[in-house]
C-alpha cells in the first residue's frame, strides 16, 4: 500500500516550466494603470451568499472592490465609469483553486505569464499555489500589485518531504525559516517520519503558520488531524484509512472518521479529476480530446500521454480495483461534505492533463456526478475560500466591500454549471477582459506553442 501510495504521488509531481514556447500574453512587468470604475448593469446577480438570483441589478465596481449592489433603477453609475451590459446575463464570484501551482522563477517568463493567464481566462481570480520555489514571493507580490495579468496568490513554500527533511531539528528550523520569509503557508508532502513531521506541526502551531498537503504514510490521517493538520488536499489518506482501497467501503468507519475531520478543524481540498487520471480509470482518447491541450507546449502534452499510457498498460493496474477506489474518493467526499467538514476547490493545475483553470470543468463535472449540486460546487470555488482566507482578505460574494473578482456568464450557473464557461468576460482585482479580448489573447498562446 505504501509504495503503490508513493508512486502515486511522484505520478503527480509535475516539473513546473519545462520549456518550450507558451506564448506571451501581452501582460507588462510594470505598474498597473489605474483602472476605470465599472458598472455592470441590468444583470441578474448570483452573490453566493445564499442560493438565490437577485434579478434587474447594478454592480457598481471601484479600483480593486465592489463599492455597490441594487436594482439598476436605485444604483447611480457616475460619469466615465466603463458600462457592461448585463441584460440576460448572470454575474457570479470569480473561482479560486485551492490547489494550484505557479511556475518556478527559472521557468521561461512567457510560460509563467501564460499559466497565469489559463487560469484568469477561466474566471480562477484566486489561486493557492501548493509548492512554492526559492525566488517566487517576488512574483506573488508583483502579481498581487496587478504588475502582471494574473490571479491573486497565496503561496506555500517549498515542501516538507523526505528528501527535505533528514531529522525534528531541521523541520523546525525550516519552519521558522518560512515564517521569516513570509510564505503563506507550510506544503507537506510524502516521506516525513512522525517525529520529523511533528516537529514540524508543533513548530508552526507555535509560530502561527498553517499548514497543508498530504498525509505521509508514517504520520498516518488520524495523527495528522490531531496535530492540526488545517487543509488535506486530493482526499488524502481516507482511502488507507478506511482499508477502502479496491474494497468495500465500512460505513461506519466512514462515519467516525468524518466525525473525527469536523471535530479537528480540517478543511478538504478534493482534486478528484486528476486523481482519476492517475488511477488510470480515465480514457486516454478521453484526455486527448480536451481541446485546451492546445495551450499546452507539446512536449509536455507528450509527457502526459506517454505516462498515461504507460499507466493503463501496467499488468499490476487491476481497473476493476481502480475503479473502485474512485467510487470510494467520491462517496468519502461526499460523507465529509454532508457531515459539516468545508470544502475548498483545487484541481492540482498545472498536471497530467489539468490545464491551469480549464481543469475547473472537469472537476466540478467530477464532483457533480459525487452527489453535489451545482450550488454546493460553487460554494467550495468561491464563499468557502474566501472564508478559508478571511484573514488576509474579503473575497467569494457578489456583495458590496468584497473584491472585485467577477464572472459575467451567459446562463444561470446555478441551474447548469455549463453556463460558467460560457463566459461574457472575467474581472480581475477590477480589472475587465471581455470575453473577446481573453479569445485572443488564448490564441496568442496556442499559436506560439505551434512556433
């Protein structure tokens, strides 16, 4: 079980800017203009602070917040503020990945921009990147100061793992060494001993820095939410947990462990799209066809096949098991969702065949087809990180003092959540790109990946 978990893992680990052209997105290394206040009038409203439509409203945008919301006929929209029709169309939260990655610094400068821009085109105005690299706070605080086109970060530092960490004294020192630097959170990943990763816990409880990612196998899920562990990402360690791994699910050990998560605190970060594809349940015809592999350098597109490939071909892969232990990650996710535990939306994009904000799609297709309305789906992309990150910032509600991260759609998402990509334009920290210039400035992207 182990090892099968670890190869897994390194499955998923994608080396971030591998090269190859990506294209620019016309996005400048130099201080934002001021932009215009924005109006959008006459639109039905989806503020997500509950499940409802406010119909016939004006949002009323100034720099980077929402200044008002009302009926277009009590909303005023002063002289020179940039108008967008809203008639037929629904303005919702912009989306946040919870677990994303951002390109190292090394990383050629079009490819970082282009991935920053995937996830914007998609209405992703927030992205929590999950493993940071020496030299990326630069590129947090010039993306968070609008210097470039790009969602608002929040990053983890480089990883706890077992490659990083060789005893508790050098966890904790690394500990403390991010705090200094003013990482916004601590990234686990595989490999940690207990000892080494609570000395890791204990050190960052005391300093005040979160921490997030996978269950390392000797650490172990119960152990993990004991110590505090604040996010675990991509379900992980539920499957071991339950013995659920290719057999029957216990449901009343499901029961407990949900009631053990709620009691801890701890928040899910589900990823459930990718993880199907990494069990090597997923169609490589089916991976194939995404048509946002166009944005992709080929390379890496190749990269992807050929692992996949690889995957399904592997005698020890027993698809009736696999398919299994995906039933399972829907129905423990679901258990923990119904039994009051948050849940935050991340894809794990960039990765094998999640395309930075495209990847979305796939998983609220994903997590819908787990028993999750098109409400709930949302509320884990928008309120319910904004709740997560209540303490460095108001975000996730069409409500006046929230920033100004908005979708404009052309269709009730909460009815279909196909209408999220049928987008009229994305705003971004006030910033609007109408749906025709975000067009363009994608296929500036695809072409340059073709040169």
């Amino acid at each position: 079980m182990r090892q099968k978990f670890f190869q897994l893992c390194a499955a998923a680990l994608l080396l971030l800017g591998c090269g190859g052209p990506a294209g620019s997105t016309g996005a400048k290394s130099q201080p934002k203009a001021q932009e215009p206040e924005v109006a959008f009038v006459n639109v039905n409203v989806v503020p997500l602070d509950s499940e409802r439509v406010l119909a016939g409203q004006t949002v009323l945008v100034r720099g980077d917040r929402i200044v008002e919301v009302g009926p277009a006929s009590k909303v005023k929209v002063p002289a020179g503020a940039l108008r967008v029709d809203g008639r037929g169309k629904y303005l919702m939260p912009g989306l946040a990945e919870m677990h994303g990655h951002i390109p190292p610094p090394q990383a050629p400068k079009e490819f970082t921009e282009a991935v920053l821009f995937m996830y914007v085109a998609n209405g992703v105005t927030t992205v929590r990147g999950m493993l940071g690299a020496p030299g990326q706070l630069e590129l947090r605080e010039r993306a968070n100061r609008g210097e470039l086109l790009s969602p608002t970060l929040y990053l983890a530092g480089p990883s706890f793992n077992g490659n990083s960490v060789s005893s508790p004294e050098q966890a904790a020192e690394m500990v403390r060494q991010q705090k200094r630097e003013g990482w916004d959170l601590l990234k686990v990943h595989p490999g940690l001993t207990r000892d080494e990763y609570d000395a890791m816990a204990r050190t960052a409880n005391g300093v005040g820095i979160r921490f997030a990612g996978h269950v390392p196998a000797e650490v172990g899920l119960a152990h993990a939410l004991e110590m505090g562990q604040e996010t675990i990402d991509h379900v992980d360690g539920y499957v071991e947990h339950l013995g659920a791994d290719g057999a029957p699910l216990d449901e009343a050990k499901l029961a407990e462990v949900v009631r053990l998560t709620k009691k801890s605190g701890a928040w899910i970060v589900p990823t459930m799209a990718l993880w199907e594809t990494l069990l090597g349940i997923t169609p490589v015809e089916k991976l194939l066809g995404y048509p946002e592999l166009k944005y992709m350098p080929a390379q890496q597109v190749a990269a992807w096949e050929k692992a996949h490939r690889a995957r399904q071909a592997n005698p020890q892969l027993d698809r009736r098991k696999a398919e299994l232990t995906a039933a399972n990650r829907k129905r423990i996710l679901k258990a923990l969702y119904d039994g009051g535990v948050p849940v935050i939306f991340g894809t794990d994009a960039p990765q094998q065949f999640s395309v930075p904000g495209f990847s979305v799609h796939h998983e609220m297709a994903v997590m819908r087809d787990a028993g999750f309305t098109p409400y709930q789906i949302l509320l884990t992309a928008t309120r319910n990180a904004g709740e997560y990150h209540k303490n460095k910032a108001r975000f996730g509600t069409v409500t006046a003092g929230s920033r100004a991260d908005l979708i404009l759609v052309n269709g009730d998402p909460l009815k279909d959540l196909a209408n999220v990509a049928r987008r009229a334009g994305v705003l971004v920290r006030g910033r609007w790109l109408a749906e025709e210039e975000i067009q363009k400035r994608l296929a500036g992207i695809a072409a340059a990946g073709k040169s």
